[in-house]
C-alpha cells in the first residue's frame, strides 16, 4: 500500500516567497500520476528507487527523463506532466510546492526550467544540505511556520547552490538597488491607481530603463510584478477576510469588479469566487 503524508502550509503571511504544502510519498509499483498541469512550482525529491517524468518542454513537446535516487524534479506552473513509479524499484520522493513573488527568479538561479527540470548535483556537500533541510520540513510538519520557512530558504538556497545547471545571480550594485526601489514602491502603494511610469518616476529612471533591469534582476517585467503583487494581495485577503469581493478589488487598486476579475481569472486561473471557495482559511 502506498504510503502518503503531506501537510499544508499557513502561506498567507507571506508574498515574496513562501510554501504551499509538502509532503513524502513511498509508492507502490507502476503508481501514476497525471497528466496533470500545476499552478505553482512543485520540486521532488526522489530518496530512494527509480520513476520516470514525462514532462512538456516550452514547445509542448514531451520528453521522458528515467530518474533514481539522489536526483529530482522541478515542476513549472502551466507545465504539463506525468510521473510514474519503477515496477521494480518504486521511488519514494519527498516533495515542497511554493509560489511567490520571486519564486521564478530563485528558481531560474537553480538553472532548472521548462526544458531542464531534473536536478542532479554538482556540489555533494551543498546536494546532502538540501537533502537534509527538506527532510527537516517535511518530519517536523508542524513546527511553527516561520521556523518551517527559515528550512525553506535554506533548502532553496541549497537547491541553487548545488545544481549541476547553477546560474549566478546578477551583481547587485545600483542595478540592484533601483529594482529594490521599485518593489518597495510597489508593495507601499500598489492599493492606490499606479503605474509603470509612476514607478519609474519614483526611481527617477526612463520606463524602459527600469523595465529592462527589472527584467534582468527579477526575470519578470515591471508591469507583471504589479499586476501579480496585487492578485496575490487579493488572495491573501479572500483566504482570511470575510470582505466582499467587490471592496477587496478596490483595497487592492481595481476600482471596477469587472477588470478585477478577468485580470484575477487570467493570473490565477480561476474567477475570485471559484478561488476563494476552494483556498477559504486553508
């Protein structure tokens, strides 16, 4: 019989990075799962045995990749895939799905994506401290949420550190400091009706200027931070609030329910009330 745990994680108090839910899973033979597509970033890690992902690379095509112990897996949101237990040697795999603001740019740093997706490591100390943060997680599920976060930046920050496909993160210097600049605009004021140019403005730069840094340092553009800010914003306060969603919208810098929504539809993938029903106090 498979064994299963997985916890959810307490994520609203968090915007920039945080957890969703984790768990372990020790399979049985041939045990399948999917197709399915994700709305958040689910990485894998396989302790032990043999499995094999079928994963949708950016041109939906779909490679088969043969994994075993000591390796993983990164799944994208909007990525299509399936993983299946060895019939021989069934994997069990441990596993953290998390989101945020800058889920994608620690991500990319890993050098994972849609065409890369399996983990192999490069640095054996750094592979047995991700190995071991994750456990940590997963073993202590209901330790208090911030200690489980402090796990969660340390396993990431392993994750990154050890890939054979590690990417340096940009330099820092002034690039650094206007793009930090713009996002603590943002998160001051992202209630009332701004824009890209009244960010740039702020930062006295060019809209094009701070756009183009922005994208380099965070791997999105100025205006789908804004935009992703406030839906998550949105989110947060669906899941724990009992306003209506026709005065949250405009808490959140969407004074028309009709924009609010089919913006929320488009970022999320679902409508605001589909959402709330599913994530209520989750």
């Amino acid at each position: 019989m498979t064994k299963k745990m997985f916890k959810i994680f307490p994520a609203e108090n968090y915007l920039d990075l945080f957890m969703l839910q984790f768990g372990y899973e020790e399979c049985e033979p041939m045990h399948l799962f999917g197709p399915v597509v994700r709305n958040h970033f689910l990485f894998h890690y396989v302790l032990s045995g043999k499995g094999v992902l079928c994963s949708d690379d950016d041109k939906d095509k779909t490679t088969e990749y043969a994994l075993e112990g000591g390796q993983g897996f990164m799944i994208w949101p909007g990525q299509r895939n399936t993983y299946i237990a060895d019939e021989h040697d069934p994997w069990t795999y441990i596993w953290v799905e998390f989101d945020g603001l800058r889920a994608k740019e620690f991500v990319m740093q890993s050098g994972l994506n849609f065409n890369r997706p399996i983990y192999s490591a490069s640095v054996p100390e750094e592979h047995e401290k991700m190995r071991n943060e994750i456990l940590h997680i997963v073993d202590h599920a209901n330790s208090p949420p911030m200690e489980l976060m402090g796990h969660f930046y340390l396993f990431l920050s392993a994750l990154i550190g050890s890939s054979a496909h590690s990417r340096k993160a940009p330099d820092g210097g002034l690039q650094a400091f206007y793009v930090s600049e713009a996002v603590n605009y943002v998160e001051q004021h992202y209630h009332e009706k701004i824009t890209v140019e009244d960010i740039a403005e702020h930062c006295n730069l060019n809209r094009s200027y701070l756009s183009k840094i922005f994208r380099v340092m965070l791997k999105t553009n100025l205006q789908d931070f804004l935009i992703r800010y406030r839906m998550n914003r949105a989110c947060e306060l669906m899941r724990i609030s009992d306003l209506p969603i026709g005065e949250i919208c405009g808490m959140v810098g969407y004074p028309n329910l009709f924009n609010f929504s089919r913006v929320f539809k488009r970022v999320i993938g679902q409508s605001p009330m589909e959402w709330r029903k599913e994530n209520r106090f989750r």
